[in-house]
C-alpha cells in the first residue's frame, strides 16, 4: 500500500508533506517556577542578599531602592540579620533576614522566618508565622523594599504575588505596591492599614534571559506599621530549540522509514522492469 501511495504522488511530494507536518508540531515548553518563600527558606545566607535555586543559580535579588519604578536606583541590602531587636520579642529564636540603613527599627528589610516557631513582634501587635517572608520599606529619606526575580533563559512568565499588612497601626495608613517587567508598571495598588491586596496573578509576560520581575512596597508616605507579608512566584515556560520541534515528533523516525522503504520497493521494481 506504502507503495502504491509513493508511486501516485511522488517522492518529492511525500518528502514536502512530511517536512510540512513535522513542522507543525507542537512545541514542547519546559515549566519551572520559584517561589521567594520556599526558596529563601532552603538557601537564604549571610554570603550576600541574593538567593539561588535549587540547581545554584541566582534567581532573587533582595534590594531597597529610593524610586518605586527606576530599578537604576536599586541597590542590594548591606546587612545580614538573625534578630530584630527592636520589634521582636526577646529571646525569639534566630531568621534570617537582610536590611539596610540606620533607621532604629533595621528598615528597610526583607527577611524569612525559618525558626521553626510563631514569632510574636511589636509587643504583641502582630505575630510573624513560622515559614512565611516579611518586608518592610523605611523613612528618612523615604525607601522601598525590592525584590527581584532574574531571569535564567527567554521564555513567557507568569506572576503570582500575595501581599498582606500586619500590623494595625493606629495612625498608620497603609502600604502601596508595585509589580514591574523593567521599569514597566504591570500593576500597582494602595493596600489600607491592616489589609490584603487582592492576589496578584499576570500571565503571558515575555522575558529574555537576564531580564528581570520586580515586586516593590512602599510606605505610601508614612512608613508606620508597615510591616507586610509577601509571597512572590514566578514561572517561566522556557522556549526550546529550535531542533526541539523535530525531536519531539518521534513518530517521524517511523514515517521516514515507511516511506524510506517503499522508495526503495518502487526502485527495486522499476529496475527489474527496465532489465526486462
């Protein structure tokens, strides 16, 4: 039948469908996403504020920066933390944190808690779970809290984040956000004193390697009570290459030898006509 099929259309013509459909393939994308929590629990140190994935490589950059939307103006936190004197209780089991600047209260930061226990902070006004990332921007000059996710490879990314004030301060008005492709806006909102931004979810976001996501809080003027929790995923469905999408058609290895087979039958038979 292969045969036949190969002497009414032709090989030329066979060869051109096949490329045809191999090029029709899907691609196949590769998935991985990072999530600031998960991965500043696992590899957060006092080597310097940048965190690694699980395979080494530096994917957040922890900064405080003196304008919400120019990252030229971001620079890393200078100073690594165990303890927070003056807002944690004392005797509170050792975090890991990162801050920078003189300010009495150790903002701006943004730290983990990794200590196995509930921490509570400010007298009892808030209590920092066990697990889970606070950030604080500071005053004086006024400073937002930074966080950055570079990307390893081109790819799309898709952006989750949740963001939630803790401590209700009387007097306190808030905090604000910003999530930013660049120095591009792609959203922004004013959160009130004791509030939760609605979860953050952004899709479809282009990234060439080296670029970066960043997710920024500011004091929204008055950086009272701002302590807020964050979580901060990012995943990037890398592109393949090129060469990917023949090899994830391994069904063409067996159309190639079907048709490679029959060629050789049609050869084979005129032969024998022609030596008649």
């Amino acid at each position: 039948m292969a045969s036949r099929l190969v002497l009414k259309i032709g090989i030329p013509a066979l060869v051109m469908m096949l490329l045809v459909s191999l090029m029709a393939a899907p691609m196949a994308f590769a998935a991985t996403t990072w999530s600031l929590t998960a991965d500043y629990l696992a590899r957060g140190n006092a080597a310097a504020p940048v965190i690694d994935d699980a395979g080494g490589d530096g994917v957040w950059y922890l900064k405080t920066g003196s304008s919400a939307t120019d990252p030229g103006t971001y620079v890393p936190f200078t100073t690594w933390a165990t303890n927070y004197d003056s807002w944690m209780a004392p005797g509170a089991p050792p975090i890991k944190g990162w801050y920078s600047g003189t300010d009495p209260f150790d903002v701006p930061h943004t730290s983990v808690n990794n200590s196995g226990s509930n921490i509570s902070c400010v007298g009892g006004a808030f209590t920092w779970l066990n697990g889970t990332v606070l950030t604080h921007p500071g005053l004086n000059p006024i400073t937002f809290a930074v966080t950055e996710w570079r990307s390893p490879a081109a790819g799309v990314a898709s952006i989750s984040a949740t963001l939630s004030d803790l401590h209700n301060q009387s007097g306190g008005n808030g905090f604000e956000y910003w999530v930013l492709q660049g120095s591009t806006v792609l959203s922004q909102a004013v959160v009130p004193e004791g509030g939760s931004a609605p979860p953050v979810s952004l899709a479809g976001i282009e990234v060439a390697e080296g670029d970066s996501l960043y997710l920024v809080v500011g004091p929204n003027g008055n950086y009272g009570g701002d302590t807020t929790q964050i979580e901060f995923s990012v995943t990037l469905e890398e592109e393949p290459p090129a060469v990917s999408t023949f090899a994830s058609a391994p069904w063409s290895i067996a159309v190639l030898g079907v048709f490679g087979l029959a060629a050789a039958a049609v050869a084979i038979s005129r032969a024998r006509r022609s030596e008649a």
